[in-house]
C-alpha cells in the first residue's frame, strides 16, 4: 500500500529548540520546579522521561541534580507550602509574594477547602490520626505496562472536562488518545478492534500499550447500535486482553436526569424551543447509553422495561460507572483503575458554583422525582427559573430577528418538530408538533414547578438507572481509603494547573513557538476522507493554540469534533491548556482513517487502516517513543477477512456466560447485516 500517509498538510516534526527564547522560561520552569509549583507534573514520564543532565543548558544549573525526581525538595512538590517564606530558595524568589493567599492568581482558586472542610472530606473516623496532607499521594506516579480504557461518552454528563484529563496524558506520552469514535460500530471503532487484535497476535505488541478510546458520536433514531452491536465486542475484547495480562476498562458517567435534560436542552434547544414550552425526549440518558438518539423528538418511540433491562446490564457489566455530581471521586478511582499518573484538570472547566451549592446539589440529586416535587430545593427552582427566562429571551430574540431553522423549518419560528413537541397551551396534538411562532406572554404563565413536574413525567427510567448505579459507585467510593484527603489534593493540583494555564495564556506566541519547534501557520487547510477542508488561521488571538496544546501537537486537525477526522493526536478543543510543551505528538495512518469508501473494505482487498503514535522530546529530539508499527502491507489481512475471523472468535465468546447475556439482554431487537454499516465512515 506504499508508505505511510503524513498525518495532515501542516508543521513538521519539530526541529530543536532555540535556546535563547527558551533561557528564561527554562530558568522559571526550574525554580517553580524546586518551589513544589509544578507539582506532580514535574515527575518523570515513565521511562521515556528525559533526565535534566542531557539538556544543552544544564551548565547554567548547577545546583540542579541530575534528574527532577531525585531533587532533595521532591516530596515538598506534592502540596504547596504554607508559606513560601519559609521555603529555602526563598531568596532567589525576590518579586513572589510571602504568603501564597496573596498570590495575584490565589482568586483562582475558589473551589480550594478550607483547613476544616478538609477534615469532614476525610473518609477516616475523626478520631483516628490523620497524616499531613503533603504525605499523601494523589495517584500511582508510574503507568501500568499495559492499560486499555474505553469511555462510553454521554451528552452533557461532564465528558469533555475527563476528555482534557485523558488529553493531558496523551500530551504528555503517558497514553495514546483516540477520540470521538462513533457509536454506530462504523469503521472508526472497527479500526479501534484491529489495532489491538492485531497487537495481541504479535509478540510483545502489548508491552507499553496505554490507549484511552472515547465513544462519543451519533445516535440512531430507533436502532440500539451500541448495545445491539459495540457492547457485544467491548466485552469480548476486555476478556482477551485480560487474559493476555492487560488492564481493560469499560467506564461511563452518568449524571442526575433532571440535570441532565437541562443541561442538554441548553445545548441543544434553547431558543428552538424554549423551557416553557419543551417536552424533554423521554430517558434521554438511557437513550445515549444504548446508542440512540435524544433529537427529532416527536418522532421518538417511548422506552419499554426492556430497553431499562438492557442498558442495566451494560452499567453492570462496566467497570466503573461513575456521576457526575461526584465527579472529583470518579477521577480519582478511574486513576487507580487505569493508571492515571496525573488526574488533575482545571478546575476553570467545570460550572462555576460555589462549594456550598455543590454540596446542596450533591444531597439533593440523590433524591426521586416524587421526593423532589414534594419538596423542591430552592437552588433547583432557581436554576429552572433561570434557564426558563434565558431560553424565553433567546426565543424571542430569534423570532425579532428571523432567524433561520436549523431543521428546514420557517425563518423566526419555534422548532416543534424537530425539538418538540411544543407543550403549548391550548394547542392541538398535531399543532404542537409543527413550528410555530414563539408567544411571550404564554410561556410567561409558565411556572417552574410545571416545568419540574413536565420533565419528571419524561425521566422514569432514566431515574432509575441513575439511582441504582450512584447507590453501586458510593459505595465504591466509600471503600477507597482517605478517598476524601485525595480530592483536597486533586483540588489543589487543579488550581495550579489553572494558574499555569493562566501564566502561559500571556506568552507571546514566538516564544511559545521557539521552546516547541512548532510553527503555527496563518492559513492552516485539513481534511480527511474528502471532506470539506477546514481553514484555520490560527495566529488569530481567538484560535488559542496553547489552550488546544497546538504546540504539543504536530498535523493536528482543525476540526474539533473530528466524527471522521482521526489524523491528529488529539482533536484541537481549547480545554487542554496549559500546553505542557514536553513532547510533540504525530500520528501517521496506512490509509487516510476519514475515506468514506465503503466497498474498498466491504468487496475488495484493502486492509483496515492502521495508525502509529510517536512522541519526539522537546528537550532532546534524540529521546523517541513510538507505539508499535502496523503490519506490513503484505502481511496484512483485507478489512472484510479481519472481521470473519473476527466474528468467528465472537460467536464463541457470545455462546456461554457474560457474552450469552449481552445477547439476550438486546433479543428483542431485530438484528441489522453488520456488513451494511461497519465498513461506513458516516
């Protein structure tokens, strides 16, 4: 099939870094190094971690030892020091500030406990003894020889800020990242199972594997793709690479319906159709999970008790199912699950309530609808009020304005169909499912109660499923030790990765090029497949490249919901900052991942497309590390080939135990030939 393709028109690999630019962020990155600054960031990346001796500047630090992780001052770097007056390097540090709450970027961290609270996080009885905070550890430092990591992906349940958790370890060679895979088992995910079927049949393949794959696009109208088709394989090839001594983890979050209905009616609705007169598509979450869509709403079928059947046994069958209310405890069990060395994330991502909201929110999301409608909290009354009178503004404001459909309907109107249907008063059946024009004064007579009641008479099933997996993960929880003390420490780190991101927000962008070797580009084009190319300028101050970690990342697409744009690394969301600028990440494929060109693996001949990750040091472009090469192109076997065989092996997995009750957990919907999607891009 001829050499590799370039991961995409764009910067090359990059070249070495020119020191002069480089001198004093280096000089910073060494003091905040010794100050504890860095964090757990400044640990060494398992074996490809460059020791500080090798860089072409190590003469100008002589005082330095030879790698970070043997410093003297190590163990300081686990949690910022009370003071850092009282630090030794002190002198050298004549412009900070005595005290860290004076720290110009301490107003960043807003979500940090106080000393108190810290005690009533502690999942130890208050009378036992408890060890400073600085002597616990917030993760496993180093990753396991072989991890594998699907995130089963639902709309607004916190799935992008774990994304820029697992993104953070792909820019930092700990785990490769691939992203956005349909949940249609079309032929990204298919290329998912050949790449590590194939590395299972090769000797050694596995050794230093770590991917993280994130299931995240589409939904079907009425067929359960992912339960019917994906989960049957998830679980098939978890068994074998268990048994080939490799961590497999199937791992979802699910978040509480009412929350998320809002959450994805403000999303998706909003001025379409605004809360006051939205009917939420019945057990949307349920929906995600098993593969279906939330969208086109009154042509939506009612769920029965044997889609809820099913998508239990998928959260039974999971690994880790974690809630997002309880969102910093899921990081932290999905770290000791899969291995993660550095779970940290800016704590700028998530919404921005107080710590006492989210405590209130905590306590009543563990709450049913009847208890709920019996006795609202206040702070969910307000958020429903709130998001009615924002919706309501924005109806109206697209009505003034004519603005356009985006289901084919008629300029200025409400989406009934597409949305709806539209719980209009006095309105027809029939009238509620056509657009229609937004009336200010009726969807003013709208209460937030009737919103609460409407919404809970839609979420039967989904409440269900939320309460039963949140009552499995507390207790998950409660049998992880001192579980408390680690979210006060990810807390921490995540207000110095906010504060890092902040400092690096006002590098020139020159200086950021000259440490990566990266150059950006005023006219970046990509495309993959054929598609429409994406033009990218992105010396433009609103592109943010050290937000997209753009500098870590070499042919990385502009697209940033890549549904069939696999070439890059990672896809370029500007959520991942700081840049951690110690690697520069390419990806290469055997054949272009984005070609939608179904009989090419369908009838002929042609292998399923096969990528390589590298990463080449910042530091020193000598240090490589690649994942393992794909098979030759004699050697490899045609798509259609690869998946009988496949298939063979399945059916045996499928005919006893956990494989015989994935199947009969979905017998009641009718099977769709496998052979007319998989092969698909879209």
């Amino acid at each position: 099939m001829g050499p590799p393709l370039p991961a995409a028109q764009g910067p090359a690999l990059p070249r070495a870094p020119v020191l002069p630019a480089a001198l004093p962020y280096l000089g910073m990155a060494l003091l905040l190094g010794a100050l504890g600054w860095l964090g757990p960031w400044t640990a060494p990346v398992a074996a490809w971690d460059v020791a500080v001796s090798s860089h072409p500047l190590r003469p100008l630090a002589t005082a330095l030892p030879t790698t970070v992780s043997s410093h003297p001052l190590r163990p300081l770097a686990t949690a910022l020091p009370t003071t850092v007056s009282s630090h030794p390097l002190r002198p050298l540090a004549t412009a900070l500030p005595t005290t860290v709450s004076s720290h110009p970027l301490r107003p960043l961290a807003t979500a940090l406990p106080t000393n108190a609270s810290l005690a009533s996080l502690s999942s130890s009885s208050p009378s036992s003894p408890q060890p400073p905070l600085s002597a616990e550890r917030l993760a496993t430092p180093t990753p396991p020889r072989c991890s594998v990591v699907f995130f089963h992906h639902l709309e607004k349940t916190g799935g992008t800020t774990l994304r820029s958790v697992l993104q953070r370890h792909a820019q930092l060679a700990q785990f490769d990242l691939i992203s956005f895979v349909n949940r249609f088992d079309k032929l990204q995910f298919q290329m998912v199972l050949h790449r590590l079927d194939t590395l299972m049949e090769t000797a050694g393949g596995l050794d230093g594997l770590r991917l993280a794959v994130e299931i995240h696009i589409g939904g079907h109208l009425h067929h359960p793709y992912f339960s019917k088709y994906t989960l049957p394989d998830l679980l098939f090839l978890r068994s074998r690479l268990r048994a080939k001594g490799c961590r497999c983890s199937l791992v979802s979050l699910l978040r509480h319906p009412l929350l998320q209905h809002l959450s994805w009616h403000y999303h998706f609705c909003n001025h379409r159709v605004p809360l006051c007169f939205w009917s939420n598509p019945p057990d949307c979450q349920a929906r995600l999970a098993m593969g279906l869509t939330c969208h086109d709403g009154t042509q939506l079928r009612a769920l029965t008790p044997r889609h809820s059947e099913a998508v239990d046994f998928m959260w039974r069958s999971f690994d880790l199912v974690g809630i997002t209310e309880l969102f910093d405890e899921f990081v932290l069990l999905l770290s000791d699950l899969i291995g993660l060395p550095h779970p940290a994330y800016r704590m700028q991502i998530v919404a921005d309530h107080t710590l006492s909201l989210q405590q209130a929110q905590r306590r009543w999301t563990s709450r049913s609808c009847a208890s709920l409608l019996a006795s609202p909290p206040a702070d969910l009354m307000s958020l429903i009020g709130k998001r009615m009178s924002g919706s309501a503004a924005n109806a109206l404001r697209h009505q003034q304005a004519q603005g356009r459909s985006s289901t084919g309907g008629p300029r200025g109107h409400m989406e009934c169909r597409g949305y709806g249907p539209c719980e209009v008063r006095g309105a027809s059946a029939a009238a509620k499912a056509k657009d229609m024009i937004f009336n200010a004064s009726s969807c003013a007579a709208v209460t937030p109660r009737e919103v609460l009641q409407r919404m809970c008479a839609h979420l039967a099933l989904d409440e269900t499923l939320y309460l039963a997996a949140r009552a499995r993960f507390e207790k998950a929880a409660a049998a992880s030790p001192r579980l408390g003390r680690r979210v006060a420490l990810l807390r921490e780190a995540g207000n110095q990765l906010e504060a890092r991101a902040s400092a690096q927000a006002s590098q020139p962008v020159r200086q950021l090029e000259a440490i990566s070797g990266v150059q950006l580009q005023r006219d970046y084009e990509t495309a993959s497949g054929g598609g429409v190319p994406w033009h990218i300028n992105e010396l433009v101050p609103s592109y943010q490249a050290y937000a997209r970690a753009r500098f870590s990342c070499a042919g990385c697409s502009g697209d940033v919901v890549p549904e069939k744009d696999l070439i890059g690394c990672w896809p370029l969301w500007n959520q991942f900052a700081p840049d951690e600028l110690r690697y520069v990440c390419n990806r290469t494929w055997t054949a272009d991942p984005g070609l939608h060109d179904e009989k090419r693996y369908k009838a002929g001949q042609a292998p399923m497309p096969c990528w390589r990750t590298c990463w080449v040091s910042i530091v020193n472009p000598e240090e490589r590390h690649c994942t393992p090469e794909c098979p030759s192109a004699s050697s490899a076997l045609a798509a259609s080939k690869w998946r009988a065989n496949w298939d063979q092996k399945l059916q045996v997995y499928l005919s006893s135990g956990e494989g015989r009750r994935a199947v009969e957990t979905v017998d009641f919907v009718d099977p769709v030939p496998m052979e007319n999607f998989i092969y698909r891009v879209y």
